[in-house]
C-alpha cells in the first residue's frame, strides 16, 4: 500500500509575481506597521487630492462637478474605514492587555 504512494516532483509552490523562488527575500519583507503606514498615505493622498479638486471648482476652473464629488466620498468612504481599522486595533490591544497571565 505505501509502494503506491508517489510524490511528483514537477509540482511547485505557488508564487507571485515578480518573485525569485531562488532569491531569498533580504529586508523586503513588510510587516504590519509598513502595511498601515503604506494605507495611511494612500488615504492622505486621496484627501489631498479630493480638496484640491474641490478648491479647483469653487475657484471657477473647469472641473466635472461629477468627478469632485465622486474623489470626495472616495476620500470620505476611505477615512471611515481607516478609522475602523484603528478601532479594532485599539480594541484587540485592549483584549490583550485584559489577558490574565
């Protein structure tokens, strides 16, 4: 029973792209923090980038009212959900720090 067991060798691991099976990962690997930092400026950058289209409207330049509104509730949906994210951090750190050793 254990002779009809074989291991086929043509099989590998999945891999994404860009990725050199071969190469060992030196420094790039991205921790939580890095992940956070990286979607907090992502955030930062859509608000930025929703004010300055708003200002641009008021102003008077030729901009979609369509496209202004549509980057604003982006930036808007994308603040909320940052604050989300924050709340459950908080609160799983709060879950630990109630953890009796």
């Amino acid at each position: 029973m254990m002779d009809e067991l074989r291991i086929d060798s043509s099989v590998r691991p999945a891999e994404l792209p860009g990725m050199d099976p071969k190469k060992p990962q030196e420094g790039k690997e991205k921790g939580f923090a890095d992940m956070l930092g990286d979607s907090l400026a992502e955030v930062d950058r859509q608000i930025r980038t929703a004010d300055e289209q708003a200002q641009r409207m008021v102003a008077g330049e030729d901009v979609s009212i369509h496209s202004t509104m549509i980057n604003l509730e982006k930036a808007n949906i994308s603040l909320e959900f940052m604050l989300q994210i924050r709340n459950k951090v908080i609160e799983a750190y709060q879950e630990i720090m109630r953890m009796q050793i």
